[in-house]
C-alpha cells in the first residue's frame, strides 16, 4: 500500500512517464497542446483532450499513441457524464436548501423587511451552500475514483458499481486516498503559480502553458493511475 513517505515516488514516476511520453515526441505534444486549447475554447464540449486523459489513467503503459478520434471524444464526453452524475446530490442540495433560502428572502422584503424572516431566510442558504459544499467535496473524491474503474474497465456502467468503487477505496485506505489527492492539488497549486508566471509573457507565454497544460494532463493522470493499481481492483 501506498504511504506517505512513497508519494515522493510516485510523483517521479508519474514525471518520467510524463517525460518519456512527451520528450522528443514532437508531434504528439503538439497535437495535444492543440487539443488542450480545444477544450479550452469549447468549455470542454469538445473534450478529447479529456479522452486522451481517460487512456492514461486506464494505466497504459508506455503512454499511449493520439488515435481513434471518435473514441477519445466520446470518452471524454463520458468522463464528464461521470463527473456530472456524482454531482448531482450536491446540485440537489444546493438547489432545494438555496432555492428555499431565496424564497424566504424575497418573501421576507414583500412582507417588509421582517428581520427575523430575513435571517432565518439567510441561515438556510447559508446552509444550503455549506452542506452542498460539503457533499460535493466527498462526492468528488468518489468521483474521480469512478473515473478511474470507469478508465480501467472501459465501461461507463461500472463507474457506478458503487459497492466496486467504494470496495476500492476501502482496501486502497481512504485515508491513503484523501492524502493521494491532497498531494495532487498541492503540486497543481505550485503549477498553477508558475503558470501565472508564464502568461505574463507577451503571446510566447501562453503557447509554453498550452504545452504544459497537456503534459499536467499526461502527469497528473499517470499519478492517479498509479494510485489506483496500488491494490488490486474488485471484480
């Protein structure tokens, strides 16, 4: 199992791959910096780049070639279903708690003002925002596990297997999960600042973060998928 003090490894293997993927392949960073800005550009309705993803966190080793477009695509597309889907109970909450506390307030000012309306009308989409949050925290730690059965296994239907997934988890240690993507963001948060860095650079420094986009992509699925196989999956 995977512990703290192995993470350090598992970054740099994820970097290697990354490298051996990239490095001296030209033409296929170029294809995926392309498809990076795509996905930009359509808000990710195009989203082979997300495809692309789905290929590396399935654990392809070495990395795998830009093909089958129709499949990355549709990929991707599936990859943003599964997202959506573990959403949806914090979307619900945030909708109903939310929709309520909205209700309250415009009933509080048609009524007069009433103070004590008002604030019981704030607390409840205070609450709704707070509970919702904290759902789709949760939820998006599952999620992105789905994902990955979902990568695996090439079947969207067993990214809800949740007794599989949540198997997973369990034996994989949640509390080696909850640190694997904590580390995750830590390393996306010093690449979001160098990136801020970057496009400060008149027009050049956009195009080196288009590359790096695309290699973050290939790192950080790699990363996950590394994770994933630390124990084996339940059938």
């Amino acid at each position: 199992m995977i512990h703290l003090m192995d993470y350090g490894t598992v970054i740099s293997r994820a970097f290697e791959y990354t490298k051996d993927a990239l490095v001296g392949k030209w033409m296929q960073w170029i294809i995926l910096a392309v498809l990076s800005l795509v996905q930009a550009l359509t808000l990710s309705l195009v989203p082979l780049l997300s495809g692309y993803a789905v290929r590396v966190l399935g654990g392809k080793t070495p990395a795998p070639e830009i093909d089958q477009w129709g499949k990355l695509f549709i990929d991707g597309w599936k990859m943003n279903i599964i997202m959506l889907i573990y959403m949806l109970p914090a979307i619900i909450v945030f909708l109903v708690l939310g929709g309520i506390g909205a209700i309250g307030l415009f009933a509080s000012e048609a009524a007069g003002g009433d103070p004590a309306a008002a604030g019981v009308a704030a607390l409840s989409l205070l609450g709704g925002f707070l509970l919702a949050g904290l759902i789709a925290i949760i939820m998006a730690f599952i999620a992105l596990f789905a994902v990955l059965r979902f990568a695996h296994t090439d079947s969207l239907g067993e990214a809800f297997n949740f007794g599989a997934v949540l198997g997973h988890i369990g034996k994989l240690g949640w509390g080696t999960w909850i640190i694997a993507v904590i580390v995750l963001l830590v390393v996306a948060f010093i690449y979001s600042f160098v990136v801020g860095l970057l496009v400060s650079i008149p027009f050049l420094g956009w195009i080196i973060v288009l590359f790096l986009n695309a290699a973050f992509v290939v790192f950080y699925s790699r990363y996950l998928a590394q994770v994933y196989e630390d124990v084996p999956a339940p059938a």
